[in-house]
C-alpha cells in the first residue's frame, strides 16, 4: 500500500527555520516527481515546490523563492523541504504530494496531478 508521511511541523517564530521531511512507500520513489503544498484554514491547497525524480530540476512558487530549498533523497526515499527566514503568512497545513511522472510540468501546482498525499504537517508561524 501506498503510505506517504510527513514530519517536521513546529511552531516557531518569525524569522526561524524548520527543516521537513517526508517518507514515502508503496511506489517507486525514485521514478516519481514530489511536491510540497500548503493549505490555510478556509484556503484552497497551493503548491510550494515541486521536483523531478532525480531531484536535479526544483521548482519553487514565487512567494517562498529564496526562502524555502525542496530535495529529494532517493536513497532514503525522502522528500525536504528546508524553510528559511519564515513568516506568518507561511503558517499552513504542509502536504508532500507523489505522481509516477518524471518531470514537474507547467501545471505542477495542480493538486489534482496528484494522486499520493500525505496527511499533513502543521507549522505555525508566529510574530
């Protein structure tokens, strides 16, 4: 079966930074595109990255650029997401998302290209 888990959710200060993971089984890890995305109370999922199955190519949304680094780990069968200098817009539900393809297309963000999520890690931000 499938299971794709994510960790790393804390509460921290604006300014701070939070490193998450996110393991995956059930599929072929290293074959598939990983993304990360985030979802507000009363907001749609929005995507925050996405990268290809090697994790040579990442892809990063516009309102986390310089801030937040995806990798991907096919030895471990991990997806990070490393959050630097974060902010308290940044505080949302972080959902690592799979699909068997191999490049993170221009509608990555789409979160029905998806069909393996994860339940979600909470990280609050806090000015």
């Amino acid at each position: 079966q499938v299971q794709v888990v994510e960790s790393g959710g804390d509460s921290v200060q604006a300014g701070g930074s939070l490193r998450l993971s996110c393991t995956a089984s059930g599929f072929p890890f290293d074959r598939s595109l990983m993304a990360w995305f985030r979802q507000a109370p009363g907001k749609g999922r929005e995507g925050v990255s996405c990268i290809s199955y090697n994790g040579r190519t990442p892809v990063i949304a516009d309102s986390v650029k310089g801030r937040f680094t995806i990798s991907k780990d096919n030895d471990k069968d991990t997806l990070y997401l490393q959050m630097e200098n974060l902010k308290v817009e940044d505080t949302a539900v972080y959902y690592c998302a799979a699909v068997q393809r191999f490049h993170c297309s221009g509608s990555w963000y789409r979160v029905d290209e998806y069909p393996f999520w994860g339940q979600g890690t909470q990280v609050t931000v806090s000015s």
